[in-house]
C-alpha cells in the first residue's frame, strides 16, 4: 500500500451483523424510492398544465426530494459496505465541486421547507482523491442541523486548501443559526469516539454523531466554535490530494 496517504485509525462503529444489516435496508429502500421518483416526474408532466406555480414548485420538490434520498442511500450503501471502515484502498478520484454541490441538493427541499438558504464554495483543482461518500455524509450531517432552527438563516458550506500544505482542504460548515451548544457537542463526540456511553443528548443528536465519526474514520478530527450569541462554525481538515485532470471521455 502506498504511503502517500495517512494512516486512518479505526475507531468505534457498528459491528459486522448491524452493518451488513444497515446495508441491506439501505439497499432493500432504494427501490420503493426509485419508485417514488419515477411517480413524481409523472405527475409533474400530467399535471403542468392544470396546477399553479406554487403547486408546480411544490410538485418539483417532491421529486427534488425522492431524487436526493436515492443518491443518499446510495451512499450509505457504500459506506456500509466497509465494515466500519475507510479503509486506503477505497479512496478514489472525485470532483469537489460535485460533492459540495451534491450536499446542497440534498438539502434543498428542506431548506425551502425552513426558509433555509443553502451556499457552498468549492476550490481549485477540483479533482482529488478521498473518501466522496463519507465527506458527503459529514457535510450533510452537519449542514442539516441549522434547518431545524430556521428564521431566514443562511448555512455556508466551504472548502479551502490549507496554506501551507494545498493537497489538505480545510472545511467549515457555519451559520448564525446553530441549535446546539458547546457542551452537548462535546458530549456528543465523546460518544462519537467511544470515550462513555451514549446518552440521551446523543438521541437528539444522531446526525452530528455521524460527522464526528465519520471525520475521524476520515483521519481527522471535527471542532465546534459558537460566538456569544447562536452563531457558530464546525471546522476539519482532510488529506486530498490533487487527483490530476480526468481521461477525455
């Protein structure tokens, strides 16, 4: 194996029984949801003619919706499939840009359900190699928790390269509309690497779980800063190397 990539450490995470179990429902869902898809592109072209603009919008995000939860299970298909791991060997080529886009999509419906606004920057060179799915996971993870707050907030999703090292992205999820705090965070994560039990902050918490443990499966480590008043940022950086400019066709 090549040492151009840092050692990931393998953390606390589900055993093989439940992972294989998770991946079979994910795997089992994606067809009711391919279903779902196909019925509501339907019925936004049966219906385009005999609804308004706000029913067509609204039609246009159900099929947003069922579109997104398909590319969702599809990842957590392959995160499940590595047994709780990220192992070196299934790092791969990706376009930043599409990631961070990706997430913003996948937030879409629920951001315009909380008067929500979504915003990403993405960085050049925009290929690299890493974990796609996972990075997509955390993101997401992260950027949802604002939503549930609302009140016309504005989540930034941004990438930029390290300063002394542009092969590692430093990544920041912020907004001025957080709803936890810092000691439930660091309860959180805590539980997230398996330092005490799961409580019942972690209950209410499940998705910030997920980012903390898929940072560390990821080989670094997620922090929280929060100001005086709601707003606040999670921050982590990766090892991405550049991946070159992808083969014509």
């Amino acid at each position: 194996m090549s040492d151009r990539y840092p050692h990931v450490e393998e953390g606390p995470g589900l055993s093989p029984p439940e992972l294989s179990l998770a991946r079979q429902l994910a795997h089992d869902a994606r067809s009711p949801v391919s279903a779902l898809v196909v019925l509501a592109e339907s019925l936004g072209q049966q219906l385009e003619s005999v609804v308004d603009g706000r029913q067509a919008y609204q039609l246009k995000l159900i099929h947003h919706a069922a579109v997104s939860l398909d590319h969702l299970l599809s990842d957590l298909v392959e995160l499940s499939g590595s047994q709780g791991e990220l192992p070196l060997s299934s790092r791969k080529a990706f376009s930043l840009d599409e990631v961070l886009s990706r997430v913003q999509d996948l937030l879409l419906p629920l951001a315009e359900l909380h008067n929500v606004r979504i915003e990403y920057r993405s960085a050049e060179p925009d290929r690299r190699v890493g974990f796609p799915a996972a990075l997509s996971q955390a993101l997401l993870a992260l950027a949802s928790i604002p939503l549930r707050e609302g009140g016309r907030a504005t989540v930034e999703i941004l990438a930029d390269p390290a300063p002394e090292d542009p092969s590692r992205m430093a990544f920041t999820v912020s907004s001025a509309n957080w709803g936890v705090d810092p000691e439930t965070v660091a309860t959180v994560e805590s539980v997230a690497l398996g330092r005490e039990p799961r409580n019942r902050a972690c209950l209410s918490n499940l998705g910030l779980e997920l980012a903390f443990r898929l940072v560390d499966r990821m080989g670094s480590s997620l922090s929280f800063e929060r100001g005086a008043d709601a707003a606040g940022r999670f921050t982590f950086t990766l090892s991405l190397p550049s991946a070159g400019t992808p083969p014509p066709g």
